[in-house]
C-alpha cells in the first residue's frame, strides 16, 4: 500500500456508497487538515465548521500517538470509537487518514474489514 497512489473522491464515494447509514467519509492529512470528502451540508455555519477542524486535529493527534506503538503491537490498520452517537473510524493511508462517521446501529467490524479488504485494496 506504500507505493500506491489513490484516488481519494473516489474511495470516499466508494465507501459513502456500501451503507446508508454512513454519515461521511473524509480524508485528512496528518496534521488534520481536510484534503477530500467531509460532510455534505452546503450551509456550514463558521462554528460547525470550525467543530470539524478541531475534529479532524483530534483524529490526527491519535492516529499519529498510536504510531508510537508500531514497533511492539504492529502498524495500525484501523480504529473504532464507539459514542453514544456517532461510530467513527480512522484508517491510516500513507500519510493520510481514511475518517469515516457512521450511526451506531451499523455493523462497525464487518464495516471496517469490507473498507480494508475491497476498497483499499482494489485501489
């Protein structure tokens, strides 16, 4: 996966497409900032996009923690954070980080290893 080069509006649509009740996908580079994807509501107010940014930082500060550990525990694939709202994953791409929201009824491990196995890998 290294050497590869991806085509991220089109992961992100992939992704958007296998579930309806995915929210939204994103793509983040490591210190947070948006590079494709993101919530589709045209009418962001400064505070909520302002809500994301911070989002975005605080994904990217964990998965770049969880690195620190490659060495003992093994490169990272993937995480889940279960809320009482919301289910998010992040999944490490190069330097790049594959952000997905999802309602909590989905089926997040099954999710997760259909993002990994069929999406990651066909690109």
């Amino acid at each position: 996966m290294e050497n590869k080069i991806f085509d991220y509006p089109q992961i992100c649509d992939k992704i958007k497409n296998l579930d309806e009740k995915i929210q939204f996908v994103s793509v983040i580079n490591e210190k947070g900032n948006l590079v494709t994807g993101g919530v589709s509501d045209d009418s962001e107010s400064s505070q909520n996009k302002r809500f994301y940014e911070d989002l975005y930082e605080e994904v990217a500060t964990r998965v770049k923690l969880r690195k620190d550990f490659d060495m003992v525990l093994g490169k990272l694939k993937g995480s889940i954070i279960i809320r009482h709202r919301v289910v998010t994953m992040s999944i490490p791409i190069k330097n790049d980080i594959l952000f997905v929201s999802a309602d909590t009824s989905i089926n997040y491990s099954a999710l997760l290893e259909k993002i990994l196995k069929e999406i990651l890998v066909q690109n």
